[in-house]
C-alpha cells in the first residue's frame, strides 16, 4: 500500500465512526457530540476530496456500507458526483424508515428543489 492508499484508509475510518457516531449523539439528545462528529466527518470528507478520485471512488463506495447511517452520510456527500446511485441509496434508506430514513427524505427534497 502506498502513503496515500494508507491515508485514504484511515479517513474512511473516520468518516464511517464519525457518521455512526454523529446519528448516536443525535438519538441521544447530545448537541454537542453530533456537533463534534459532524466536524470530523466534514474534515474527513474534505481531506478525502483533496485525494482526488482516490478519495472520491472510496468515499462512494460508502453507499454500499452495512451500516444505514454511513450510506445515509455518504448519500449526501456524493450527490453531486453520484447523483443517480446517491439518490438511490437515500430513497432505500426512506424505505427503511427509522431516523435514516427521516434524514434521507430531507435530504432528497432539498437536493431535489436546489435541481428545480
């Protein structure tokens, strides 16, 4: 592995805590630590971004995770590169229901109205 695949890796790491984290704290009434996990995944995202398409492909190859609230993260930081394949992800989510879901649907309209 190189220094950058290296890199790569532990941002991934830290986007996918960071996003399950995020929701927890926000389930759990803990405005500051969604607010801290927030931050982490929005430096973890930009830092991926600047990797160029080394970033980008692992970042979107989040939407196939496990966990609904990784996909639901990662639906929404590739909407503009993904369109299609992030929609998709968050209209599963919707299906899914829960505060994925919940979070999904707003997501989509928004980015859906911003498209009008």
């Amino acid at each position: 592995m190189t220094t950058t695949d290296l890199e790569v890796a532990r941002l991934i790491s830290a986007y996918r805590e960071a996003a399950k984290g995020n929701f927890e704290a926000h389930a759990k009434g803990d405005p500051d630590g969604t607010a801290r996990h927030a931050r982490t995944l929005a430096a973890a995202r930009s830092k991926l971004k600047a990797h160029g398409r080394d970033g980008e492909t692992e970042l979107v190859a989040l939407l196939r995770d496990a966990d609904p609230s990784v996909r639901c993260w990662a639906a929404a930081d590739v909407l503009e590169l993904e369109p299609e394949r992030a929609a998709a992800v968050l209209r599963g989510l919707i299906a899914e229901g829960g505060f994925e879901g919940f979070s999904a649907r707003i997501l989509l309209e928004q980015w859906q109205k911003r498209r009008e």
